[in-house]
C-alpha cells in the first residue's frame, strides 16, 4: 500500500461471524438499490481502459512531487483501499498485480461521481477518467474527473495483511489471488513454466499432440483410474491415467517425434505432493534411447528455469539446489546396496533374504512380489528422499517397468530412469519395449495381478498390442510432473499452492 491509501477496515472480514458477515452482505445490496434508484447500473455491460496501471507507472516514472502531465487515461481495477478526508479522498486500484493512487479532490469530480463515492466499498470494481500527475508527497497518481463503477462487489475482502487460512486460500482461488501477491507470482511462473516446456520441445522438433482423456481401457502407468459412465455407448469409460499408449500408436504411424502437455488423472491419495489430477508432459522420439531421454529431460528443466526466473540456481525450502547440470546418473540397484550396506546384493538373490532385508529395515512387502519389486520398496524407504540434487536413478527392475525395455545388457532390468530433485520424483523414462510378443507377456502378467486384486496393475490393451505389431521403431520415452516442477521453481512445498484450484473434500 502506498502512503496515501489504506488497508480495509478490519470489520470487512469474512472471518467475522456470520451475522457480521450477513449484516456487511446486505448493507452492500442495499447500496445495489440506492444506485439503481438514482440511475447507476452497478453491473455495466463494459468500460474501455486505454492504459493498464502497469503502463502508467512503466511510462512515468520520473515525476516531480505535485508536477502534472496533461496525459488524459481512463484506468481500470479492484479498489482495495479507500480513505475519505474529507474534501479529499484517496483510492487504490489493483489490477493484474500493480496498483495506483487515484487522487480525489471532491470538487474535480462531476456530480455523478460525488454521489458514487459515498456508495463505494473496498473490493467493487472501479473505472476512472482523469489526468496523471504526482501529489505533493510524490506519489505517481491518476486525478479522475469521472468514476465508473463497473461492478459492485457483496462480500468483503480480508484484511489487507493477508488471507492465510490455507483451506480458504485452495477453495477461493480468487480471493486468494486478489490478496496474495504470492499466490498471484507462482501461478505467473507457471504459466512461464508450461511455455518453455512447450517452446523446447518445438523446437527440438516435436510436434504438440491431443489424444482421449476418456480411455475404454486403463493403460499407460500402473495407477488406480477415475470410473465413468458412457449412457449412449452404455460402456464403462475411465479417465486417462497417462497418454503414453496413444503417443506410442502415433510413433507406429509414423510420427517420429510428439509430445502432449495436458492433465492427467489416478484416484489415489492426496497429499502435500499428490493431486488426483495432475498436468504431465509426455514425449516420444523414435530412435532415441534412454540416453538421449536424459539429455532431453536436463534441457527441459533447464530452459523450464531459466524463463521462469532467469537462473538455474535456485532455492527450494531454503536450500540451494542447481539444475544446472550436467545431473548424477546412479544405477538404483547400486543406491539400494549403499543404502543397506550389502555390496553384493543382486536381483538374483534369494527372495527370504531379501525380504529379511526389508524386515531390517522397516519395509513392509506382499508375499506375491519378487525381488525385484522388494529393491524398488527398499530404494524408496531408504534412498529416495535422500537424493537433494538432480539425479537420475537409472535401470529399474524388469518386475515394475512393462512398458520399459529390457537393459540390452543386463536382463534383470530396463533401460529406464527417473529423475529425483530434491528427494521427488520429477519425470520417469524409457527406452520404450517395442518387441510386441515381449509386450503382450508383460500385460498378460499385469492383467493377472489385476484379476488378483492389484487395482493399480494395467489390462491388455489389443489396440495398443495391434499398433506394436504393425511395427513400433526404437524409441525414448518421457512423462515430467509439470506440477512439481512448478513447486521447485516457484520454490513451494505444498502441490496445492501449484495448482489454480485443486482437489478439496467438499463443503459441509
């Protein structure tokens, strides 16, 4: 706030009661009715700003205290402080961010706007005609000689501090961004963010794609999908858990090289890090390998931060962290023997031995999974959060990567990575499986699992299987976490500060 405005008073807080807040609701519809009554349509069709506030400071920056400019604007925004002296009143508008003064002489005003000022409350939209200049105190100002109310706000606004309740904050997004300036810079970065994602990948030649949300089978990532109902077709349909199935089919046809950026969905728990829906970037490039996935991915976060804020060195929960690469690449194998100090452990060990070593260590298992599965629980009990810088844990067990191919040198894994920053999982790629008889078993075998009761565990999908026969070429993978990405540029903890409007349990 300037030094010429003020905050709201601190009766106009929906965090009063709700008699107050009712009392403060009908007084402002009461005001409705006064300005209807003397001819003021409070809800008006449109209003023609010829300059943003952010123009007006950007343009006069310079002013002298009390000098005058002659420039005529007709101005726009939220009024979120009003102090009346009187003869004189200053008002505050705020728009995209910036405000401005409006300074108030009562005898500049003509006689419809006199009258609108004593009906004016902080939070209603405002217009404003006049000239630019400084006041006495310096203060860069827009002089009106017309108001125009554009719409007359109801409910009241916080107190100008802030609004801090985090479950109201999530559920009215607008009401957060109009008292945040925090919340209104994340979702700018991110919105820089998706278009540096975007351009990257543009240029590197890819091309954007759309494929279905709507899925008549679950497919693409091992994940509990959303259930719907098609009445016409009176089928079953579910809500995409990963494109991957459908961007793979588009390599078959001889799309070398599409990504899709768009939201994706898996009804599963929710946390500070888990959202049911959720935005991904997806790409494959036939010919690529894992290898150059990694290049790809490094460039992506890189370009990603480097629009956003101009750096690749940033701070996350104040703790430096630098994208600037080029990222550790650690086989997760070697990780998990570090980890449990046992440097000859290998997926051809003895499952009982394996399983005491997740007793000993805490890590709860199901007596169906193999070794390879029992690795993957003790790196992410013991290893995952651990790892602060980019690294890429690389060759994943065969047992939980069907869609990865398998390690053209060690048959035990696939040639598969994913990239951990500080202690999350960023993105998760592949040299993709394209032998289509060694594709159909792993389905198979995950459709068993399904049928055992593994909600998570994917179907066989004879569209898919029928792309793959008609020939799928060598080709690299990738799904980033938009999201989270988001969360480590913006440098914030919590997924839902990352998202306009998350999931919430509904309102009792």
């Amino acid at each position: 706030m300037t030094e010429e405005s003020t905050t709201p008073d601190p009766s106009d807080d929906p965090s009063d009661d709700a008699s107050k807040l009712a009392e403060i609701v009908a007084t402002r519809r009461a005001k409705v009715g006064q300005l209807r009554a003397s001819g003021v349509e409070p809800y008006p069709v449109r209003f023609r700003p010829t300059h943003s506030l952010a123009r007006i400071q950007a343009e006069h920056t310079d002013l002298e205290p009390g000098e005058e400019t002659g420039v005529e604007v007709a101005v726009a925004g939220r009024l979120v402080g009003k102090r009346d002296l009187g003869r004189l009143t200053f008002l505050v508008l705020l728009e995209d961010g910036v405000e401005l003064q409006l300074f108030c002489p009562v005898k500049a005003l003509d006689e419809g706007s006199r009258a609108l000022l004593e009906l004016l409350d902080v939070g209603d939209w405002l217009g404003a005609n006049g000239e630019v200049l400084a006041t006495k105190t310096g203060e860069l100002s827009v002089k009106p000689a017309e108001l125009t109310l554009l719409s007359k706000g109801l409910r009241p606004l916080p107190k100008w501090h802030g609004l801090t309740d985090t479950e109201i904050r999530f559920r009215q997004r607008e009401l957060d961004l109009v008292v945040n300036a925090d919340a209104r810079r994340v979702f700018e970065l991110r919105a820089k963010v998706l278009s540096a994602l975007r351009t990257e990948m543009i240029e590197r030649g890819f091309v954007e794609v759309e494929t279905p949300i709507l899925h008549p089978i679950p497919g693409g990532a091992a994940a509990k999908p959303f259930v719907t109902h098609h009445n016409a077709l009176d089928e079953d349909l579910y809500l995409r858990i990963a494109p991957e199935l459908y961007l793979k089919r588009l390599i078959a046809g001889g799309m070398s090289r599409v990504f899709e950026l768009g939201r994706v969905f898996r009804n599963e728990g929710m946390s500070t890090r888990h959202n049911p829906e959720f935005t991904m970037l997806e790409s494959y490039a036939a010919y690529d390998d894992y290898h150059d996935v990694m290049e790809l991915t490094e460039a992506l976060l890189q370009r990603a931060a480097t629009d956003a804020l101009g750096t690749t060195e940033l701070t996350f929960q104040d703790q430096a962290v630098s994208l600037r690469g080029p990222y550790r690449r650690a086989p997760l194998l070697d990780l998990v023997r570090e980890a449990t100090e046992q440097p000859s452990l290998s997926y051809d060990e003895p499952i009982e031995q394996v399983r005491e070593l997740c007793d000993e260590h805490d890590v709860t298992y199901d007596d169906s999974w193999g070794v390879g599965k029992l690795v993957l629980e003790l790196y992410e009990a013991l290893v995952e959060h651990t790892l602060w810088e980019p690294t890429f844990v690389i060759d994943y067990p065969v047992e939980v990567s069907p869609l990865a191919r398998r390690h053209r040198s060690e048959p035990h894994v696939t040639e598969r990575f994913e990239l951990i920053v500080t202690g999350r999982e960023f993105a998760n790629a592949f040299s993709e499986l394209i032998d289509p008889e060694d594709q159909r078993g792993r389905l198979e075998t995950q459709a068993a699992a399904k049928a055992a009761g593994d909600e998570e565990a994917m179907a066989v999908d004879e569209p898919y299987l029928r792309a793959m026969e008609l020939g799928l070429p060598p080709t690299g993978g990738l799904g980033v976490g938009v999201d989270r990405l988001v969360m480590l540029i913006a440098d914030v903890a919590n997924i839902r500060d990352a998202i306009l409007f998350p999931t919430l349990r509904p309102e009792r």
